[in-house]
C-alpha cells in the first residue's frame, strides 16, 4: 500500500509485548499524505453531517451536551460505517499492513474484519467532546470467543491533553468481577479494588501515522478534548475468520470482511 510504510511481520519481542500487555504501538505506519487526505475527507462529512454518525449526545458520557437542541448539541462522535464509504479507506482496512500483524497477534491464518463493531472514524471535538469511563470493548461485543484485536491509527497528535486513550496494561489476562462494573459496564471509580487497578493506567501518547493495536479485553479509557483542535482517528476491529459473530447479536448484524493473504 503506498500510503503507509511496508513491514513483513512482528518481531517475537513485539508480539510478547502484546500478549503480556495488551496493546502495541507501531510509529509512523501512514504517512502525512495519507493522514492528511482521511482528515480533509473526514472534516468535511463530519461539518455537513454525513449519515452515519454518531453524536456526543447519543452517548451522554460525562461532558457531553444534554440534548441534541443544547449548545454543542449537533457535536459529532464518531462517522459510522466508514469501510463502506470511501476505497482509500478499504484499501486500508484490509492491508496486508494490517493483515501480517493481525494474522500473529490473533493467532490465526484467516483474519476477518467486522464491520459492526468501530468501523469508524473517531472525532474528538474541542468544548463539547466526552470523556469515556473504563471499560472493555467486550461489553456489548457477542462472539465465540472474546478474542478480538482493534487497530486504531492516529490522524494527528494524541496525548492527554486531547483526549487521547489511557490503558491499563495486562488487564486484558483479567477475570472481573460482575459488581465491579456499573449498569453500563464501566468500572466503577467508587470501589478500592478498582482504585488500585486505576492507578496502574498508562496514557497512550501517538503521532500522526501510529498505530495502535489493543485487544478487546484491555481496560482503557479516555479524557475530553481540551485543546482547540479536532482529534481524528480511524479505528476497525478484527477477528478470527473461526471466532463467529452469535445469530441475532448485534455483532452478526452485517457480514465480516475477509482479509486476503
């Protein structure tokens, strides 16, 4: 793919790296042209509102809007669907980029890449941006196995002061609990035990062009947006062609794409 910088494969030390922590990080795997054009592409269906998207007052985490009618109420989240909407970005959704790594992280010849679960582009705007509790993306995710791999590749700078992502290394070789989550599936703050899990979190810093690869048991979590630009990230998850999708799960909404060898 001429828009992102060629590897083969992990290194063992990578892969070891993943399956002790959770998440990986690979710098500069996109260039500027590309990160540049997916931003232009984005900022222009996010400012006219390009169904589909989701909005922050959808969600109603802690800093979003009240209503779709309050002051920052029409804030976009995220673009939906975003595989189907442009070749540029199906091209890079099925890479082989992505597709070597994912093959040996997931452990698996057969990589599938869904398309009910992120298939998005995030968008983190300033003033009216939320902040996302703890959580695992399992919550709502219905698959055989809970052994799922997202790809998450920054369009610009992601740090704390942005809304970058925080993760909680480890947490993904973790059993929890059932009473230690709230009725939304987010850790709940209040519990020392969760405290202590809390305070092992690591902000997630990347530049334009890194990717980040976590899996879908890793606790993570994100603050709001306080600087005076937009943060954009594309974001798809993946699974093993042999992990299905449950009948009549959400999950089994819309067919996997299978990744080419």
């Amino acid at each position: 793919m001429e828009n992102a910088v060629a590897i083969d494969s992990l290194s063992e030390l990578q892969v070891s790296r993943f399956v002790r922590d959770g998440y990986l990080v690979l710098k500069n795997l996109a260039n500027a042209e590309f990160c540049n054009v997916i931003r232009d592409w984005a900022t222009l269906a996010s400012t006219d509102m390009h169904a589909p998207l989701e909005y922050e007052t959808d969600v109603q985490y802690p800093g979003a809007p009240a209503s779709f009618n309050a002051v920052g109420g029409k804030t976009s989240r995220r673009l939906l669907n975003i595989y189907s909407r442009d070749d540029i970005i199906r091209q890079w959704a099925t890479s082989q980029m992505l597709a070597g790594p994912l093959r040996q992280l997931l452990v698996a010849d057969d990589i599938s890449l869904s398309q009910c679960h992120h298939n998005c582009l995030m968008t983190k705007f300033p003033g009216y941006s939320s902040a996302t509790l703890w959580h695992q993306d399992n919550r709502y995710w219905s698959f055989d196995r809970q052994d799922l791999v997202s790809a998450w590749l920054a369009l610009g700078s992601e740090t704390i002061r942005n809304g970058g992502l925080k993760v909680i290394p480890g947490t993904h070789r973790m059993d929890i609990d059932e009473g230690r989550f709230d009725a939304k599936k987010f850790l709940r703050p209040d519990l020392p035990i969760n405290q202590e899990l809390i305070e092992q979190a690591i902000d997630v810093e990347l530049d334009a062009g890194d990717l980040l690869f976590f899996h879908s048991r890793l606790f993570h979590a994100a603050g709001r947006n306080q600087s005076d630009k937009v943060k954009m990230s594309l974001v798809f998850t993946y699974h093993s062609a042999d992990n299905a999708p449950i009948m009549d799960t959400r999950s089994a909404r819309y067919p996997s794409i299978t990744l080419q060898s």
